[in-house]
C-alpha cells in the first residue's frame, strides 16, 4: 500500500464515520463498527505516514504539505468539516475508541 492509498482509506472510512454519527446514536453497533474501521485506518496512516494532521480549507483539505481537493470524497468532508467550523484535526497517536467517539459526536453537532 502507498501514502495515497493509506490516506484515502482513512479519508473514506472518516467519512462512513461521520455518517454514521448523524444516523446512528453513540452506541448503535453499526456506529461502533465504524469507528472500530477508523481506528484500524488511522493506526494504518501512523505506521506508514506519521502525524495525522489535517487542516481544512473552504474547498480542500491539507495533509502536511499536500492539498487533497476535487474529488467527492474530499468535498463531502471538507462541505461537514468547514460548516461546522472545525480548521484543523490533529490526531495522536494511541487514541481510544471513546475518544474517537467523543470527537466525532461533538464535530456532528449543529455548528450553532
């Protein structure tokens, strides 16, 4: 697997997260599943790439020194990342379940 593929395996099983949490309440299986799957593809990105740190732009998302934008995957993150407010991500690594969790039902709520 390269960068690429790692990072857009992450990118994808985020945004089944993301829809997930607007769908299902925090501890619906289905929604446990999908951040189990978040895990697994950041434990990947860690072991391959390094610091997961995002920034989110009106239009795309920055990896490092790496702008990601034009395909759908990207602008259906960046459309819920930016309506929401949220400017960066930064991810550590040896983060939790519960904190996934945490993260992605706080980032889901109304940006009011």
């Amino acid at each position: 697997m390269d960068k690429n593929e790692v990072r857009q395996n992450f990118l994808k099983s985020l945004r089944v997260a993301i829809n997930n949490t607007s769908v299902y309440f925090r501890d619906h299986p289905v929604f446990i599943k999908s951040v189990e799957d978040l895990k697994l593809k950041i434990d990947s990105f860690f072991a391959m790439i390094g610091p997961l740190k995002i920034t989110v732009k009106a239009n795309s998302l920055i990896f490092g020194d790496e702008e990601m934008q034009g395909m759908r995957l990207y602008k259906e993150i960046v459309e819920f990342l930016h309506t929401r407010k949220v400017e960066n991500i930064e991810i550590k690594e040896g983060i939790s379940i519960d904190e996934l969790i945490n993260f992605l039902t706080k980032v889901s709520l109304s940006s009011k």
